[in-house]
C-alpha cells in the first residue's frame, strides 16, 4: 500500500515547475489567512467566554475596517488573477516549431497517431525535450486527455478539434488519464505516457511496423473518398471537369460562400464540409457533394485535413487569389 | 391544576389538530416545514449510504466491491439526492419556511397554498428520482453532460431528468413565496435594515431560485428531448452543440451553489449573534455581501469550463469574474469573526456547529481561489481537488450550518432541548471525521486523481484509506444525530419561549409556536440584534445554565 506513496505529483514538462510555483504561493496565501482566522477564533473564544462580571460591549462595525478587509483581498486576488492568467496563456500557446500528433479518444481508449503515421493505443511516446502539439478529437462522448505529471489537461470533444501541447523535461513514465467522465470504463480510460531519449524514441518508433503519414494517408483517402473525381488538387484536375474548387492551397484561406458570407477553410471547415457539404457551400458552386456522415473515421478526417494543408500552389503564396474564390 | 399557565394556553401548532389529513393538507408554514424536514432527512439518509458504499469502495485501487456500472450509478445517485433532494431545499424549505413568518412578524407566508403545492412538487421530483434509482439507476453524474446522458447513456435518464425538472418548479415556488412574503408581510416598524441577516440570506437565495432554475429545468428537458426524440441540440452527431449543454447547466448550477450556501450564511449570522451577545459586526456589510453574492454569482459559469475548449478570452473573464465573487464571502468571515470579539460567549451546539463553519468555510472558499486560477486549474480540474473543495463548501459549509440551525431553532420547532453534552460531543466527532475525509482528498487531487473513478492506481490508495477512515467517523456523527434529535422530543428536556436568550421576533411567542404565531401583531422599534431587557417568566429559564 506504500509503494510509490508520495505526496507530491511528478513534475516533468516545462510548464509543471511554474504551475507548481504559483500552486505553492496559493498554498502560503492560503494558511496564512486560515491560521489568521482560526487564531482569531480561539483567542476569542477564550478571552471573551461569557463569566461572570463580563458582558458583551454592543460594537455595531466599523467603516475602517470593512474597507480594509475588502481592499487586501481584492488586491491579493487580483495579483493572483494576472499570475494565472499569464501563465494559462503560455500553457494554452503552442510553440511555432513542434512535432504534430494526432488524437482520437472514443470509449474507452486512446488512438494516437505519430507525426510519421505510426499509431499506438493507450500510450503514448515522446522524444525527451522535444514540443510535442496534440490535436484531439472525440468519436463519440466527452473525455479529457490528462497527464498530471506534465500539469496539462484538456476536454476532447466530439465535433470540435482542441489541442494541447507539451516539452518533456524528464525521462519516465507517466499516467495518461480520461479526466471528463465518460460511461461505463471511464476510470479505465488510461493510458501511459512514455519519455525516451530522442535516440530511444527513434529506435522505438521504427520498431513498428511502417505506416504512411498522414499526408500520405490522406492523399490516399482523397482518391479513394472519390474526392478527385470533383475537386482538383495538387494540379490534377479531375477527368469529368471540376464540379467543386480546386483545393489547392486552399487551406489556411478565406473562401467566400454562397450565402455571401466568408469563411476560415480550416481543419473544422474541412471536417464540417465533409459531414454537412450543404451547410456551408463555397461561392459559384451546385451542392452536388454528398455527405460522408458515417463513411469516415475521425483519424481518417484528420489525415485528409493533413493531406490538404500539405497542398501549397506552385506558383504563389497561399492567399493568392484561385478558382471558385471571388 | 389551574394555576399553572400553561393549561390555559391554547394547543401549539403541532397540536389541535391531529391525523394524516390535517398534516397533509396543512396550509401552515409550520407544518410544511416540518413536512419538508421528513422528505430531506429521508433523502439524506438515501444519499448517505450512496456515499458509504462509493467509499468502501475506494478502500482498495482495484473494483473489488462493484462493477463500474454500479459505481457510476452510486455517484451519480449520491449526487443527484444530495444536491437537488437534500442541499438545494435543507435550509431554505425547512428552517427558511419555518422561520421566515416568525422572524418578521407575519402569520404566515404570502402564499400558504403554493407553499404546500411546493412541498408535493418536491415530493413528486423525488418520487421520479427514487423510481430511477429503484428502477435500475442512472449513471450520467449529476451534471448530466451532453452527449453522454443524451445518446450514450444505458440507464434511466429520463426519469432522473423529470424528477429533477419537477423540484426545480418547487424551488421557483418557494422563492417567489419568500420574495413576496418579505416584501409586503414584514410587521410593522420592521424596515429592510432591521431584518435579521437570515432573511437577507433567503431573500438573495430566492432571486437565485426564480431567475435561474428555469434555465436548469429547460436544460435538463432539453436533455429528455433530445434522448426520446433524437432532436439535435447537444449532440454533435445530430448536429447539435455539447458545449451548449455546458453553459447552460452551469447558468444555473454555480449560482446553485449559492442557493446552497447563502442560507446557511444566513444561519450561522443568527447563531453567532445569539452566542455572542451582540449585533452582528458590519451588518450592512453582511446584508449587501448577500446580494452581491447572488449578482455576481450569476456571472461566473465558465469558470467549469477552462479546459472544455472556450475561448482563451471567455476564459480569462470568468476567471477574473470568479475571483471577484470571493470577496462578498470573505467580507462575511471576517465580519463573523469580528463578532467574537468583545462578545460574551457560550458554546452550546449551534456555536459550536457555526465556529466550526467559519473554519471549513474558509478552507472551503479558500480552495475556490485555486480554482478560479486559470493555469491551476487546468491541472486540478476533474480531480479530487474539486471533489474536496465542493465538499467543504456543501458539507463543510451548508451541511454544518444546517445541522447548526437546526439544533438553534428545535427547541422553537418542537418546545423541547436536545440533550446538550451528547450533542457537543456529536458536533465535534463531526467536525473531525469530516476534516479526516476531506483534507486527504485535497491532496489526492494535486497528485492528479480524476474524479468518478472507480479503480485507480496503487500510489493514491492510502490517502484514500484515511479518507474512507473519516467517512465512517463522519457517517457516525450523522447517525447519532439522526438518533439524539428524534429521542428529544419525547424526552428533551420542556423549554420556553426563548431558552438561549437569543434576539428576534421569533423567540418572542411560545415554543412550539401558536398555529397562527403571534397573539398580536408585534410592533418593532429596534434594530436586528438589540438586546432589550426583557421580564424573564419562571418558565424561561436560560437553557445553558
């Protein structure tokens, strides 16, 4: 029952030490206004226990005071409010440079896709040192990807793409949690983080068996979707015409609608167009698309947005005016 | 025979009339309350042993005791009972609709049927939420989240949801009843800055229960329709939004703490005023943290909702906005303590139950700081941290404040004492089984325990043994309670009208009271609290002597 008994999380990710910091002045912030208090009670309570030839003096407040004890606090939470703030956007910005994994939770497992197309379940490998940016999405209910020793945590919601990013700064193994309740084997819903030398994790990761990443895996999706068959992309232009805009260097801009509305063309624009191509059609074009509701997996939907994102134009900057944009 | 005085004295409220009828369509505040009081113990005592059978099972790492269903329908159970059967009405409907009327002067309140109405509408909610649970149970946790309980879930949502939708509408009643019974029933000379801090309470209380158990009760429909009838609205695979689901239940769910909790803020004003032979110090200070409390308390929602995927900005506001809510609660702990000093105080139970409120208060809204921090929260939300925060708020805070009041206001309900030395020494096993359940769990919780777990690695398991530990001490100090309080009124000792010298109009008729409170209408010419010398009858010998 006292193996590994500890009253202390690990700490081993970049932003785990300063979160421990400002956990720790809280703490101090904390007892102090407990001792304040429960001081203030006992030696009230002894001073002025009811005896005889002591009466209670009638004291109605005093303006002084209630200024004061309303002023320190409001100070102190106010300090408190920027110190978290601050922080919670570090934790919340991922760096620029970071290797991009791929998330799936449905009950009750974890599917975690490497930046070079391995997958694993439950566990997940990380290179010592290295950023490392999750984009998760849920099959079915909520969960929550939690890993305690890195001090991160974030929902994985079913229709809506949230990330979390992490370094690792110490080599071991970790706990991966489902921290949102989700059915029946919630509280099995874990899994293990694993930190190795980035020499480790290479020799690790080509211990699986090869997989194609997942521009490679999208690319092929896109042929075998039959997307090719209305959309160009990658300067192939579909043999029957293009019925819907070419893709190319698409992503990342802003297309204009139908409705003569315009619109991000990002990863839940990709997803939703998929799903409900009607619900926000590009300008110029029939609503021809049919929906792939049910006919592809959320890591599928995820290596098409990869592949797609990876589609640059030849010939200029991916803002440049194309087809189909006005 | 005929000298005595009280054989000349009409029959109390509890008398005169008698048989099931006359209780069960009683339209007197007293009654009511003390129907009240039967429901909420029943259910206590239901919840009680959820939270028995969820911690023996948390005695080991592995799911030895029960399956995972089992275990998710405890929780789920516990909380649904506690919070919408036990906490949301104990101390409103119970010591609110007993004491409200007396306290200013009135006969009854302003609306005796929808009072009594209120009563069934809670007895009905708790008669769906019983046949869910004896039905084969609910496992969606109470916060019902979306898609779960909409799509996903096996068991009888529906049937908890309606229960939970039909006492929300008693909640919105009995607000009403109260905000309309403090508006125009207050005795005459008792202007709004000489009520008692208690009425305050409830009247901020009751602005939360009209204006935000509508959205609760919708939300929840919602939830129903949406499982019966595959509507889209939280389900993404029905082209819904789960997030919605979420600002919508806490709309209404965090100022529910508050509905929780300002009461017994309310209560623990009384006692310590009583205790300590003085007003209350700052009393519009107290007064307006009420109401600022219920404000702001209406503004804080998203602060569950950190890591759900909301905006960076919507986050940073809640966070700010939570932050300010704290200071309305710590104004009250200070002006409490501030009480003590230069009284005369005694330490009879219900000083007892109140000191100990202001620590665990405390502590509890202390912890709430930690959570309205962005970047702490992020690791300690879901975990046993918010199981132990939420805790010392609801049973360190509104539990100890009803048990507190109760004991205050027994000798009024029923004209009898609870024996006194075995309830100190209740209050204190309480006190110290609580702390011994809780405190571990603080712990647990930064060490990254998620909460509604019902196996967890080997390396929690003793902290969660000491939890377990102080849940049987706790769980004790409840039974004796339960056994003490109902043994007092055939044996306490008889006390008249005011046995703890205690202010206010309340202690000014008879205990028990008549069945329509004061022979006359009192007139008030003092403030709340003032200590008027009053002629002593040989009956009304102070009780703690």
């Amino acid at each position: 029952m006292f193996e590994n008994f500890s009253l202390w999380p690990e700490s081993a990710s970049t932003v785990s030490g300063p979160i421990d910091a400002l956990y720790l002045f809280l703490v101090g912030v904390s007892a102090f206004f407990v001792v304040l208090i429960l001081s203030a009670l006992v030696l009230f309570s002894i001073r002025y226990r009811r005896r005889p030839g002591h009466s209670a003096s009638p004291i109605a407040g005093s303006m002084t005071l209630e200024i004061v004890w309303t002023v320190i606090p409001l100070a102190i939470v106010l300090f408190v409010f920027v110190w978290g703030t601050r922080l919670f956007v570090r934790v919340q910005t991922p760096p620029a440079e970071a290797m991009q994994f791929r998330v799936t939770g449905k009950q009750w497992m974890w599917k975690i896709q490497h930046p070079s197309g391995q997958s694993e379940i439950n566990s997940l490998h990380v290179p010592l040192g290295e950023a490392v940016v999750l984009t998760m999405i849920s099959e079915d209910v909520i969960h929550s990807f939690f890993v305690p020793a890195f001090r991160i945590k974030k929902d994985v919601v079913p229709g809506l793409y949230s990330t979390l990013w992490f370094t690792p700064t110490k080599a071991g193994v970790y706990h991966l949690f489902c921290a949102e309740y989700c059915g029946t084997k919630h509280s099995e819903m874990t899994g293990q983080v694993v930190v190795q030398d980035p020499a480790e994790y290479q020799l690790w990761l080509d211990g699986l068996p090869a997989a194609k990443n997942p521009v490679e895996a999208g690319a092929l999706l896109f042929q075998n979707l039959r997307c090719d068959t209305c959309h160009s992309a990658a300067g192939v232009a579909p043999p029957g015409g293009a019925r819907g805009p070419d893709l190319t260097g698409r992503f990342g801009s802003d297309v204009a609608l139908a409705d003569g509305q315009s619109m991000r063309f990002d990863a839940r624009y990709v997803r939703e167009s998929l799903l409900e191509p009607a619900k926000r059609l590009s300008a110029g074009f029939q609503p021809l698309m049919p929906s792939y509701q049910g006919q592809v997996r959320e890591d599928e939907i995820l290596s098409l947005i990869a592949y797609l994102e990876s589609l640059q134009p030849a010939d200029g900057p991916a803002n440049a005016p194309k087809d189909g944009d006005r | 025979m005929s000298a005595d005085p009280r054989a000349v004295k009409p029959p109390s409220y509890l008398g005169g009339e008698y048989g099931m009828r006359s209780w069960l369509l009683t339209l007197d505040h007293k009654r009511i309350a003390l129907l009240y009081l039967l429901g909420i113990t029943f259910f206590f005592l239901v919840g009680g042993l959820f939270a028995v059978l969820i911690r023996l099972e948390l005695l080991t790492p592995a799911g030895d005791l029960f399956q995972s269903e089992t275990y998710n329908k405890l929780f789920t159970l516990h909380g649904i009972f506690m919070i919408f059967f036990f906490l949301l009405p104990s101390i409103p409907a119970v010591l609110g609709n007993f004491l409200l009327p007396l306290m200013i002067g009135a006969r009854d309140l302003a609306f005796p049927r929808i009072n009594l109405l209120s009563w069934y509408l809670y007895i009905a909610g708790g008669l769906f939420a019983t046949y869910a649970m004896l039905a084969g149970g609910v496992d969606t946790g109470w916060t019902f989240y979306t898609p779960y309980s909409s799509t996903y879930a096996n068991s009888h949502v529906i049937a908890a949801a309606l229960g939970v939708f039909v006492s929300g509408f008693s909640s919105i009643l009995t607000g009403v009843n109260f905000i309309a019974t403090i508006h125009k029933l207050r005795a005459p000379g008792l202007t709004w800055f000489r009520l008692p801090l208690f009425v305050w309470a409830h009247y901020a209380t009751s602005l939360i229960m009209v204006l935000g158990t509508p959205v609760v009760a919708i939300t929840i429909l919602l939830v129903a329709v949406e499982r019966l009838f595959h509507v889209g609205i939280f389900d993404p695979a029905l082209g819904g939004d789960p997030i919605l689901f979420q600002h919508l239940f806490w709309f209404y769910s965090h100022p529910a703490v508050y509905i929780m909790i300002l009461p017994a803020m309310g209560v623990i004003s009384e006692i310590i005023a009583c205790f300590s032979r003085k007003r209350v110090f700052g009393y519009e200070a107290v007064a307006f943290s009420s109401l600022a409390i219920a404000v702001l308390g209406f503004l804080v929602w998203g602060h569950h909702m950190f890591v759900s995927g909301q905006s960076l900005y919507a986050g940073v506001v809640f966070s700010l906005l939570s932050f300010l809510v704290a200071i309305p609660s710590a104004v009250k702990v200070f002006n409490w303590t501030a009480t003590l000093y230069r009284g005369s105080l005694s330490f009879e139970t219900p000083m007892l139950y109140a000191l100990g409120f202001i620590g665990l208060f405390t502590i509890g809204g202390l912890t709430g700081i930690f959570l309205a921090t962005l970047a702490v929260d992020v690791h300690v939300h879901d975990t046993y941290f918010v199981v132990a925060h939420f805790h010392f708020v609801m049973v360190g805070g509104a539990v100890m404040a009803y048990l507190g009041g109760l004991h205050f206001w027994w000798p009024k309900m029923f004209g009898r004492l609870y024996p006194e030395m075995l309830a100190r020494i209740t209050t204190v096993i309480i006190f110290v089984g609580f702390n011994l359940t809780f405190l571990p769990q603080f712990v647990l919780g930064y060490l990254g325990m998620p909460r509604r777990y019902h196996v967890y690695p080997e390396e929690f398991q003793v902290l969660n043994v000491f939890s377990t530990a102080g849940a049987s001490i706790l769980g004790l100090g409840f039974l004796i309670t339960a056994a003490y309080l109902p043994w007092s009124l055939r044996f306490g000792r008889k006390v008249g009208a005011n046995p703890f010298d205690a202010a206010g109009l309340e202690w000014t008729t008879a205990s028990p009271p008549l069945p329509h409170n004061f022979d006359a209408v009192p007139e008030v010419r003092t403030e709340a609290y003032a200590r008027v010398p009053r002629a002593v009858e040989p009956e009304e010998e102070p009780a703690h002597v």
